[in-house]
C-alpha cells in the first residue's frame, strides 16, 4: 500500500465483529505492521442485529481516533437507524443499493434518496451510492447531488493487486 499513495482500502465488519474479541486490536496492530496510515483505511459498518452499542461504539471510537473513516454501510436496510446519523465519527453514509437499482424507473426509490443526499448534506456526512449499474441511475444519482458512487458499471469488486493497478492506470 506504501506504493498506491492515493489508493484507500475499505473493509466491513459488522457490529457482531466488533463486538466479539479484539478485532480492534487487530486492525491498529496490522496497520501498524505494514506501515499503512490509518486515514488510507475505510471500515464499513453494517447494521444488523441489535448488540451492545457501548462496547461496539467503544471500539469504533478507538478506530476513529487512530484516524480510520468509519462508513455507515446499506445505509436504509436492516436495522439502520436515523439515530446511527447523529454519531459525530460516522465521515460516510452508503446508500444501499435495493434503493439504486433501477433509479430511473421509481420515484419512490428517488424520494428516499434525495432524503438520504439531503440529511448527509446538512449533517456534513459524504453519501456514496452503491450498485450503480447503468448510466441512467448515474446521471440521476449525479442531478441529485450525489457524486460518489459504486457498482457494476464503474468495476466488479477487485482483488488488492488488482485495484492497486486500476487505481494507477486511472492516475
């Protein structure tokens, strides 16, 4: 990663990872093993089954203050709740894609994005759309205000090496 200064990786866990064990512990040593600074790395946090939010916001502060953007990920799925917004550490909303697929053909879909692009705008937190497909939903997303997306029409998911040499041919 030395190599790929402005390549950026990202991860999930879910809170149940958090949780359970060290795994903060784990992230911090490993960075630090490789000499990778924090801010080049990405946790997305998956809402899913209630759990202790202490423990878990306990260790997502740790990440945050080692300098990790944290991600609150498929964003309007699940178990996501309005109040995961008011969490100062939370850099990123993305917009799962059950809302993306298919933007042009339902306004309801549009509503509830348009909410998420606004509530982001005005709390200061990034909003990534993800599974973006076809040019259509891109342009959409874009007329909305949402400038950072992800999907099939962009790349698959990429191994490290991968992405690694994606991101310099794009550079």
């Amino acid at each position: 990663a030395a190599g790929a200064a402005g390549c950026a990786g990202a991860m999930n866990l879910s809170p149940r990872e958090l949780e359970a064990g060290n795994v903060d512990d784990m992230i911090l040593d490993g960075l630090k093993a490789q000499n990778v600074p924090a801010a080049m790395l990405e946790i997305e946090i998956t809402e899913e089954a209630p759990v202790d939010r202490d423990r878990v916001g306990q260790k997502v502060g740790r990440l945050a203050d080692a300098g990790i953007s944290i991600v609150l990920d498929d964003f309007g799925t699940g178990f996501s709740t309005l109040v995961s917004l008011k969490d100062s550490r939370i850099r990123k909303i993305k917009i799962d894609k059950d809302f993306v697929r298919d933007l042009a053909k339902s306004v309801e879909d549009q509503a509830v994005v348009e909410a998420v692009i606004g509530l982001g705008r005005t709390l200061g937190i990034e909003v990534m759309a993800e599974g973006v497909e076809t040019d259509a939903d891109r342009m959409i997303l874009r007329s909305l205000g949402c400038m950072i997306a992800q999907g099939y029409l962009f790349s698959a998911a990429l191994p490290m090496r991968d992405a690694l040499a994606f991101d310099a041919a794009a550079a």
